[in-house]
C-alpha cells in the first residue's frame, strides 16, 4: 500500500498528511467537510475562539455519525423483519 503526502486546508491552516494513496480523496473530503462546519460554527458565534470552535464541530459531525448509524441499525432491523413477514405470507400461499 503506497502512500503520499497531501495538503489540506481546515480553517484557514494548511496540514500536511501522509496517507495512503487510495484514501486520498475521502481524506481530502473529511477535510473539507470538517472546513465547513466549523466556518457554520464560527458564523453562528463569532466570540469563540478556534480550539472551542473545533471541539463543536468535532461533537456536531459525532452526533451526526451516531444518528445515522442509529438509522441505519433501524433500517437493517425493518429489512430483517420483512425478510421474515415475507417467508411467512410465502409459507401461507403455498399452504
């Protein structure tokens, strides 16, 4: 697995990461997303200083990752019980 180094720019600072060279574009991505909600926090309160503005935005894209993972368990949840309804009527049919 080859990696590169590759510059992404999050509010306003440039940092420089070694990182393999498929996840470049889903890096580059992370980088920009996280650029955007803390511009969102920084516009909502502007008195905040940029460690706090980071750590909000940090909670804020958790919070997001742990409703869509519980969306997720809830949709996979619905598909296994269909899966079941449907040998059911299927069973029923035959019958």
């Amino acid at each position: 697995m080859s990696s590169q180094t590759v510059d992404v720019v999050i509010f306003d600072k440039t940092y420089r990461i070694e990182s393999p060279t498929e996840e470049q574009e889903t890096l580059k991505q992370a980088a920009k997303y996280l650029d955007d909600k803390m511009k969102e926090i920084r516009q909502a309160a502007r008195g905040l200083e940029s460690e706090r503005v980071a750590v909000l935005a940090a909670l804020n894209i958790c919070h997001e990752m742990f409703e869509n993972k519980k969306q997720s368990d809830m949709a996979q949840k619905i598909g296994q019980a269909l899966q079941i309804l449907t040998g059911k009527i299927d069973k029923a049919l035959v019958a």
